[in-house]
C-alpha cells in the first residue's frame, strides 16, 4: 500500500461511512513490521540511508585493482572473481558486472558486484579489501554508496558555520523535587507512563505519558540522565528539564538490544541478520555511540558465532551485553570474551589496549570490578585435569596479573563482586573424589588489602545446592540461600569478625525459608527473602544489623522484585510475559508495609529511575547519620501536615458519604408519602403504615387434601 494524504484518507472514510473525529487514532495498532504508509517521526534521519537500499546500492561493493586482461582471459578472470566473492555471500543473478574498454576489449582493472543483503556486501569488504591475488594485484573494495557521499565533497574548503552557543537544558532538574521523590517508568500496552513515587499519599503522580513511545522496551541510563528507546530505525535518549524531549538518535536498522557505559557515555547497539544461505551463522553488527553527539566511535561485524563465547543469555546464542564496561565511572575500557583470549579496548582510541587482546587459553567467563580497571577471569580445568582450573585478577592497562589461584577438580565456578570493588567471592563447584556429585565452596578475595589474601568457605553442609548468592551494596556482609527446596535455609556472613577484621563469620543462619532470590536494599542493611515464580511471591523483609525479621508478605504470582535507589521503597511486580491474571505493581516501605497497589493489563515492565552517587563525603554522610534527628525534624513535620492533610480527605470523604446517604434516605421518604393513597386503596381503606396499630386474628382454614376410594367387597368370588 503506497502512502496516500490526510485529503485522499478523508475522502476515503466520507465514502465509507466512518467518522474519523469518533476513532482513537492512539488506539490502532499496526501489525508487526507494517507501518500502512503510516510514516514515524523518527522516519526523516534514516531517509537518505534508506534511499540508496531501495535502489540497491547497499548491496553492491567495488572491487578494485584487478588485472587487465584481454577478451580471451576474461571468462577465467570473471571465474576468479566469482569464486572469491560466492563463498561469502549469494551474488544476485547478474550481480556480477566487469566493465570492458571499447576500444582495446580489454578489462578496466575493477568489478561491481551486488549482494543479495547489505550485511553480505559489508562482510566482503571487510575480509576481501587487502585480498592478495597476486604479487602485483592487491585488492581495494569499497562501498558502491561510499562513491556515492565522496563525490558530495564540495572541490572548495569552506570553513565550518560556527553556531551561536545556546545553553542546554538541565537534565538532572528531576534530582531537585522538593519532596525528594523518586520516579520511575512503566510500560503497560501500548503506553509508556513516567511517575513520581509519591509514597505519602500512597499513590503514583503522573509525570509524562506517551503511546507507542517505543516498538520494545525502555531503558534507563546508569545515572539516570536518559530513558531509551528501541526502533526498527535506531535508538533514541529523551530527557530534560520539565518534560521528556527527544535529545539524540542512533541510527542502526533493527537493533534489537542496547546497553550503556556505567557513566553515561556511550551507548551500545545490536542487531541480528539472516544469512541468504540457512547453513550460515547469523550476521551480528554492534555499534558504539557517543551518547551527547551521536557519532558512531567503533563497529564490530561478524558471524553469530564469534560473538557467542563464553556466557549465557541474550539472543541467537549470543552473550548480552557483548562488551563489559571497566575501570568505574570513567567508561575508559571495554572487553569482550574470545576464544583463547580477552580483547580489551580503550576508549581514547576505540582500539585495542597495547593493540593485542590479553591471552588466555580456554578462558570462559570474565568480570570487570565494579570500581577499579581490573579483571577477573576464569580459565578451566584442561588436559583432563593435569592442568587445574584458575582464576586471575589482572591489573590494565598494564596486564599484570595481581592474583591466582589454581582450584582442582572444578566443574564451575561464578565470578561476584561487591559493589565498592572490595572484595571478589568466587562459588566454586567441586567433582566428589567419585565424580558422580558436586559440592560447593567459596574462594574470598580481599582485594583492597596487601597481597590480595584469599579466604576459603565451606557451609555448614557443604553438600548443600546453593540458591542464590548476594553481597550487601557498599558493605562487608553477603547472603547465602542454601539446602533443598521448597524450604532451604538462608544464612549471613561477614568480611569482619568481631575479634578480627580480617576473618570471615557466620552470623546467623535462618532455617526452613519459602525463598529462591536475595535483594539487598542499595544502601544494605535490610534484605528482601524472596520467594517468586514457584514459591508464588513470598516475601520476608529482614534487618541484617539487627537479626530480626520485620515483615513477611506475598504479591502472589509476583516476578520481579526492584528496590528504589535510595532504599527507601520497594516495587513488586507481576508481567504479563510471565503471567496473564493480576498484571500490575505494588510500592511497599522498606520495613514491608503496603503502601499502594496497582493493577494493569498487559503489564509488560517496570524500572526505577536511577540516581547518580552522592556529592557528600563518607563523612558528611556518617554526621548526617549520627545527627538524623535534628535532620528528619523538617520532614516529620512536613509528614504530619500530609497526615493531617490526608486525614481531613478522609473525614471530607467520609462527609460526602453520608451526605449522599441521608439524601437517598430523604429521596426515599418523599417517595413514600406520594405512594400513600396508593397503599390505602391497596389495602381497602386502611389509612395507617404502623404495624402495632394491626389486630392479628387467627382464623381456621378446612382444606381438602386428597380422596381416595378404597374397595372392601368385590362380589362374584368365592
């Protein structure tokens, strides 16, 4: 269906009948990958890239130095050709095109050939430019579209326009509510919401809505700063001041996932192609953007296969995300996982740290510390356990390694760091001598302190399956489920004994728990016991400090369980990708109190906005805690005046109720009174509706019940 003009679709509808002022134009949704003609907003950026797919340069690339050969050499040269460039890609049926001289019949020394895909075009530029078919003749392939932008170059240097500068908005205008309240985004059909968690009135306040906002899901920047947007086109970031404006867009057709830096940076595209040939792994394309300018800083291109190493999760096989962000905040280097290697990134350059990847046989899995430029790999057991399994922390950019530890008889090992970068628990799956079992350990590494010292953990019952595994955010404490389900049980261990910092101990150990996941509030201290999916939402909020539980709850069904940034608040939730009944969130207080619920119909996500790390020293912060009092003063006053607020809509409510009732009572008597003399004639004259003012009489009734006839004497017998 060709576009058509608001004139022609009104004309259409006048004939049909339809009255386009009564249609919810908001509520049409278009099939999947179908726009109707319908063009987006986000249509205008990729136009011109567009433009040169629908004519088919996208797919066509230009080799260049070939040999020049006469009319009898040319049917070998084009086999040549033809036979380098099919074993990447379906060559189109006449996509092969050798331009010959007129005059002397000899070749012109390039080819175009044309792709049945973009993806395969930019594949055999990438491993055939440098192609050395011979001593004198040393490929040079180019884009066909790449022509196309060079020849736009104007022949004069003209100095860039120079813009006058325009003050941006304050994009972290949000931090300064008053009320000190946290937002959060959800999605629920078609809509994509933004509220303020006004927990005082036990509500959400609305901030910005928008329907069909995005074509999957949204996602929050680590800071905060930015919500994104996926799009068959690219990615987008809104933000500002008082609303949600459109700040940048990424182009990269059908991304599928994105991921940003830890400081806000850079943003990560993916995408995922079809092969023309089934046998052919996927084609992946993963594009850095500079989140402020938009500018693409790297691409990485290649099969599915070289992408799929080492992890779990994502899509097609492939780990997500690829990249993993270190060294802080600073977004100054980035790793993906490779066979026999680690290849480590800077983003000065977007090229390889000492340009070469870090070896590392076999190596399976890696993970940045959350604070530091320092990794954590593990290679396992090879040779059939002559050569143990390690794990190594390695300093960049230097790659020194800092520690190792060879472990014996691993099955598997998991990689978790404490949020501050202090301390690095490995779990460690162990074969029994008979290797028809495991069991499992932890290797605790202290990173901060001289020499890295490691410390071995065994449980109590070191057969015992482990759960989950959490550490506490910015503390010395982590949790451990452990045991058999339905009731494992669920224990804590601290970093510092009580005698000796340097020790780990066991505080305390709860027996027989519905739970199957740990959430740590982000500033520790409290702990949500969750039991979902199975155990059907049960929830046990518990002070780690004090060792007491405070609440136990259940949002039955619930799927995902997010703490707001400041530890204040709790939200609960139910998905429809996981259940179709009771789709919505709950917002509970830390201690586990129920403050508000909501229910919503295909209730797809729910996410906290984040907020960046405070601007106040660690020992401002401790003043503030040792002084809370003085400080919470203002707030439990303005929380009294929201109690009293709220208490007076109760009593103004509770007024309009019987305000209503008495009017219907009144409403009700004046209709009695006009039925009066309807109830008289009713009642053959008698005038009065008092019940005492009535004589009961009892009066005898005889009724026929039943007759039957009965012979005694039939006659003619003997």
């Amino acid at each position: 269906m060709g576009e058509i003009s608001l004139n022609e679709l009104e004309a259409r509808a006048d004939a049909a009948g339809i009255d386009l002022s009564q249609i919810d134009l908001d509520s049409i949704q278009l099939p999947p990958g179908d726009d109707f003609g319908i063009i987006s907003d986000d249509e205008d950026v990729y136009q011109e890239e567009q433009m040169d797919f629908d004519y088919g340069l996208g797919n066509t690339i230009v080799v260049d130095n070939l040999p020049v050969v006469p009319k009898e050499k040319f049917d070998k040269l084009e086999g040549v050709v033809r036979k380098i460039y099919s074993q990447i890609g379906v060559i189109k049926e006449d996509g092969l095109w050798m331009p010959v001289d007129p005059d002397t019949h000899k070749t012109l020394g390039y080819c175009f050939i044309e792709y049945n895909t973009p993806q395969e075009a930019e594949l055999a530029k990438e491993k055939t430019n440098g192609y050395k078919l011979d001593r004198a003749h040393i490929f040079a392939v180019n884009m066909i579209e790449d022509f196309n932008r060079f020849m736009k170059v104007p022949d004069e240097w003209a100095p860039p326009e120079i813009r006058p500068y325009v003050p941006g908005e304050n994009l972290q205008n949000w931090l300064t509510d008053e009320k000190a309240r946290d937002q959060f985004v959800i999605r629920a059909g078609s809509d994509t919401e933004v509220f303020w968690n006004d927990a005082r009135h036990l509500k959400p306040d609305p901030v910005y809505k928008r329907a069909y906002w995005t074509e999957s899901y949204v996602q929050w920047s680590p800071l905060g700063t930015y919500l994104a947007t996926v799009h068959r086109q690219g990615a987008a970031v809104w933000g500002g001041a008082s609303t949600f404006n459109r700040l940048m867009r990424y182009a990269h057709p059908q991304v599928k996932l994105i991921d940003f830096s830890p400081g806000e940076k850079y943003l990560v595209t993916y995408s995922s192609h079809e092969p023309s040939n089934p046998r052919d792994a996927n084609r992946v394309v993963i594009n850095i953007f500079d989140v402020r300018t938009g500018k693409a800083m790297r691409d990485f291109k290649g099969s599915a296969d070289e992408f799929a190493i080492g992890g779990t999760g994502g899509v097609a096989g492939v780990s997500w995300p690829v990249f993993k962000w270190g060294g802080g905040k600073d977004d100054k280097y980035f790793a993906k996982i490779g066979k026999n290697m680690i290849s480590v990134y800077e983003t000065e350059s977007f090229s390889l740290v000492d340009k070469k990847s870090l070896k590392a046989e076999s190596v399976v899995d890696f993970s940045w510390s959350p604070t530091d430029p320092i990794l954590a790999l593990f290679v396992p057991e090879l040779g059939g356990g002559n050569q143990p399994a390690r794990v190594s922390l390695i300093q960049i950019p230097s790659k020194e390694e800092l520690r190792q530890k060879n472990l014996f008889s691993v099955s598997d090992c998991k990689l978790y760091w404490q949020s501050n970068g202090d301390y690095l628990a490995v779990k460690v799956d162990r074969y029994t001598k008979t290797k028809k079992s495991t069991y499992t350990g932890f290797e605790l590494f202290r990173i901060k302190e001289r020499d890295i010292p490691i410390e071995v953990l065994e449980l109590d019952n070191k057969n015992d399956k482990i759960i989950a595994f959490a550490w506490e955010p910015k503390g010395h404490r982590f949790a451990v489920i452990h045991g058999d389900s339905p009731r494992p049980d669920v224990s804590f261990y601290s970093m510092r004994s009580a005698h000796n910092t340097g020790r780990v101990s066991k505080l305390t150990t709860l027996k027989g728990k519905q739970a199957n996941a740990l959430f740590w509030s982000p500033s520790g201290r409290y702990i949500i016991l969750a039991g979902l999916k199975g155990f059907n939402g049960q929830l046990e909020f518990y002070n780690v400090d004090e060792l007491e539980t405070m609440a136990t709850a259940e949002h039955f069904t619930a799927t995902d369980i997010e703490w707001d940034p400041t530890g204040r608040y709790v939200a609960t939730s139910v998905t429809s990708v996981h259940h179709e009944m009771e789709n919505g969130f709950n917002i509970w207080s830390f201690n586990g109190k129920l403050l508000y619920r909501i229910l919503k119909d295909h209730f797809f996500q729910f996410l906290w906005r984040p907020r960046p790390a405070s601007f106040l020293s660690p020992e401002k912060e401790e003043e503030i805690a040792k002084n809370l009092k003085k400080y919470s003063k203002k707030y439990e006053a303005e929380d009294q005046d929201v109690s009293l607020l709220l208490s007076e809509q109760d009593r103004e409510k509770r007024r309009m109720l019987k305000d209503e009732w008495e009017k219907w009572v009144s409403e009700w008597k004046r209709l009695h009174e006009e039925e009066k003399l309807l109830r008289q004639m009713l009642r053959d004259g008698e005038a009065s509706d008092e019940e005492e003012e009535y004589e009961a009489k009892e009066v005898e009734v005889e009724e026929l019940l039943d007759v039957s006839e009965e012979v005694l004497f039939e006659f003619g017998q003997e």
